[in-house]
C-alpha cells in the first residue's frame, strides 16, 4: 500500500488560531528565574532584568500569548506580593514546587513588559484556591483601568501610567486538584461568583478562561459547561426587564489539560528504547479523542461552538535529570518530544473549530521546554525548532486532510505512522505538515490538493537526527535542527514525496 494524503483546498472555511501556539511560564524551578528573569544587575545581557538571549530566540516563534503565574502557583499567588520596590516585597515559600523561596521580584510589571518585548498576548491566571473576589478584581483594574482609581492610581505610583490590554484571564488553575481539591459543583459556583468581578475596564475585552478538567472528566465539562454559559433565570417576581441578562455569568473558554506521561514509570526524556518511543506516540495520540470527547460535551450546551476548548497544560512529562531537585521538572528534549509537538499541533490544527487556543507546558527549563539555560548559557531544543516551522499555520485557514497511512505496530498494537495537517496563508501558500512516526521506515506519499491546478514553487524543511534520543545540548547545541527539504517531485497539483523515518516535515506549495 502507498499511502497518500488529499488535501481539500475548496472545503477550508476554518481558521486556525494564532493562540494554539501558545506558551506558559510558571514560577516553578528555573522557568521565571534564571530563564527569564536575571534582574538588572546580572552579567547576563539583559533589558530590565529579562534576559535578551532568550527574548531574542522566542521573538522567532512569533509567540501569541503566555499564561502565567502558574500552574499550582497561580492559586497561591497574592499579586500585591508582586508589586513596588523589589528589595521591599515579601518573599514567600513556593508550596508546590520544591518549596523553596520566592523573592516576588519577578510579578506583574515584570511580566507585562516581558509580554511586550515578545509582542504577545498576557494570560493570566487568577487566584480562586486561596484568593478572595476582591483580590481578583483588584487585580483587573490595577492592570487596566485607564481613570482615577485606588489601583489605577497605585499602578502608577508604582511607574506604569498607562493601563495596560489584558486579552486572556482564567479563573483558577486545576481547582480539581491543587487549586482547591474542589468538587466540579463548588467550583462551578466559585467561577460564576469570581467572573462576575473581572470587569471590562476602558476598552478592553477580557476572554474568560474557567477551569476545565483533567484528562477524561467528562462530568467536568458537562457541568461547568451548563453552569458556565447557561442563561440565568432569575426568580419570576423579580423580573423586570431584560437588563437582567446583564447577569447571565460568561465563559468565553474551559481549560484541558493532558500532559504525555506515565504517572506509573517516570523515565528520563533522553534515555529510551523503541518500545517508549512507541508508548509515548500512542500516549500522545489520545489527546485527540479527548478533544472529540470533550467537544460533544461542550456541542451538548453550546452548539454554535462559541466557547473555546483551551488546552492550556499540554506536552511531555519525564523523570527529572539526575541531580537536579525533584521539584524542578527539568527534563532534556529529544527527537522524540519533537514528534510529539508535531503530533500535538497537527490535532489542534485539525480540531480549531473548538480548540481556540493551546499552551505548552512550559517555555524554560521547566518538562517539555522551548529553550534550556544554564547560567549565560542557553540551547534551543527539538521542540522549539518545531513550533518555529509550524509558525506557518497560526492564523491561517484549515485545509481539510484525507490520510490514508501505514500502520506501525509494536507488541500487537498499531498506530497510524502518518500525522498531518495542511492550511493556506493570507498569500495564498499552501503548508502541509507530516510527521512520520515510525522510527525506522521511510514512507512514499502521494499528494494531491484539490482545488488549486498547479504550484509555481514547491519547498520544506525537515527536522530529524541519526537516532531517536537525539537533542541538543550546551556542547552540541545544534545536534538536531531543521535542514532544507527538497526531496519531492510536482507534477500539476499533486506531489510525490519519500518522509524519511522519526521526522517532521513542513512542505510550502506557492500556487501563484
Ligand atoms: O506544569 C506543571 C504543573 O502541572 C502545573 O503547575 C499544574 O497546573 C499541572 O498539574
């Protein structure tokens, strides 16, 4: 059998977000500190204490948006910690992550400038597991009113004049779990007290992102989907008018979050057998049924799909490196988490017209990173070099795939070897994406898109190594990059191409 892949150049009516090639950073490890920020008295070339090395590398991703605090942090993190002179703010103890001291010097001001220097978008996430209301709405309005306010005023007092825009806003972080161990209805109740005071202040929008479940919690999205954009019905004898719609609790997102591991073996990222390469692509794979699953939940309440699936903890989970704290998590980054990232990003693309936004988890140091530092030293992993050559799809619109692909098996188990998704930018350029899973067989592919007659170019880039544990590191930092790829051939509008084994391909077809 050849496999093939037919792409539907005439049925793309669906846009792929920008923000499902979203990041997150959590004060956790050497995510916020060291990988980001040195402070200003650092030898480490730096602009307002954030490291320029890192800013200037992440520019090329053209990140969209980045959550923070947390995470875990979030429900822990009192924002007025963050704020004023650094050598006055308190530290506190990091409860989740090692429990070590967190110096405060790294908080809102910090983070907003760093999101302007990456010209992307601010999410942050709010504190429901042990903040109050008025914090939460405090919050907002330090951030962005524009008038004469207590905390517009305190704001710049402490050197901001201007608000800033905050686009995303989520309500908690895993209530479900270190956010509160809440049942789903106490925290449904909790989400529509919460929002109802994250307030729209001078022109800005807020998106609010509510805490969504873990994994298969089907329950969760059921209820918080009916809790969340149900209408609310007050009682009858108080009905006066419609104004009262003006308190009908909205939710513009529910948060997923998966992440590609084996709770019950953790084993280093860089030291694995094809039998876990093969554990780990299958692992990886079910995140799009949990997508399929949790869009009929959400289909159930909300059938124009105005509420965006928001998987924003996703990515690889692995055993610490030797001698690093266990409260860390950092990991290496192989070849193997850059098939995974294709994979991911492949679904999302295929599935934008629910999934409206991703973050992976986390953008420094910390599980599945775009970037590793150590001290003045910092290396771009597999990972990164994926997001950079799929940076072609954010934004543009999907084309529909037909894949017909080989199987590969492993222990009486088969996947498909073929992952792919396609789209077609504002300049009419057609970007298919494929990764080939199998980590020892090329495979032959026919290409045909219909809808368009024939290409006045065709070219790709390819990001593979000789072994399947391959990464970067601070001695060899470009061990694994992307190379030109140019081995197809175009006749009319199909193509035939041979993807090499353990690889990610991007093809860019020119009609014009
Ligand atoms: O990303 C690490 C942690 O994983 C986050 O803090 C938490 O939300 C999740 O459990």
């Amino acid at each position: 059998m050849t496999s093939s892949i037919k792409v539907n150049q005439s049925n793309g009516n669906e846009k792929i977000s920008e923000h499902i090639y979203g990041h997150f950073a959590e004060h956790l490890g050497r995510c916020v500190y060291e990988g980001i920020w040195v402070g200003e008295d650092s030898d480490i070339p730096n602009t307002r204490g954030i490291r320029n090395d890192v800013v200037n590398a992440l520019r090329g991703l053209n990140i969209p948006n980045l959550r923070w605090p947390g995470g875990c942090f979030a429900d822990e993190y009192h924002w007025k910690d963050g704020i004023g002179p650094r050598e006055e703010r308190p530290s506190i103890v990091n409860t989740n992550w090692g429990k070590v001291t967190e110096s405060n010097h790294f908080g809102t001001h910090e983070f907003l400038d760093l999101c302007e220097q990456l010209e992307c978008e601010p999410y942050i996430c709010g504190n429901v597991g042990s903040g109050t209301v008025l914090e939460m709405q405090e919050w907002i309005e330090y951030i962005t009113f524009d008038g004469e306010s207590p905390m517009a005023n305190l704001r710049r007092k402490n050197g901001r004049e201007k608000a800033w825009k905050l686009k995303f806003f989520g309500i908690g972080n895993e209530n479900w779990g270190c956010g509160g161990t809440m049942r789903v209805e106490k925290y449904a109740d909790e989400y529509r007290q919460f929002q109802s005071f994250v307030k729209n202040f001078s022109g800005n929008e807020i998106y609010k992102i509510a805490c969504g479940p873990s994994e298969a919690d089907y329950h969760w999205t059921d209820v918080i989907m009916r809790e969340g954009v149900g209408k609310y019905t007050p009682p009858v004898d108080r009905v006066i008018d419609s104004t009262w719609d003006h308190y009908r609790p909205s939710m513009h997102g529910i948060g997923l979050h998966y992440y590609t591991r084996n709770r019950a073996n953790y084993t280093l990222a860089a030291d694995f057998d094809e039998k876990q390469w093969f554990e780990y692509m299958k692992r990886t794979l079910f995140i799009e049924e949990l997508i399929i699953k949790h869009g009929e939940v959400m289909d159930k309440h909300d059938p124009d799909k105005n509420v965006g699936l928001i998987i924003d903890e996703w990515g690889t989970w692995f055993k610490v490196e030797p001698g690093t704290n266990p409260g860390f998590l950092y990991q290496q980054n192989t070849l193997r988490d850059a098939l995974i990232a294709g994979i991911n990003l492949n679904i999302f693309n295929n599935h934008c017209d629910r999934v409206k936004m991703a973050n992976i988890a986390q953008m420094i140091n910390v599980l599945q990173a775009m970037i590793l530092t150590d001290k003045e030293k910092m290396v771009l992993t597999p990972s990164y070099h994926v997001f950079e050559m799929f940076k072609v799809h954010q934004n543009a619109v999907l084309l529909p795939t037909e894949v017909e692909s080989k199987s590969y098996s492993m222990d009486g188990d088969s996947i498909d070897q073929l992952n792919v998704s396609a789209s077609q930018d504002d300049n009419g350029k057609v970007h298919i994406s494929i990764c080939n899973i199998h980590p020892t067989q090329s495979e032959e592919i026919t290409c045909n898109i219909d809808g368009i007659s024939s290409f006045s170019s065709a070219g790709g880039r390819i990001l593979t190594s000789e072994n399947i544990n391959d990464h970067n590191t601070f001695e060899m930092t470009d061990r694994v990059k992307p190379e030109e790829f140019n081995d197809m051939k175009v006749e009319g509008n199909g193509l035939s191409i041979t993807i090499p084994p353990k690889s990610v391909i991007v093809i860019e077809l020119d009609p014009s």
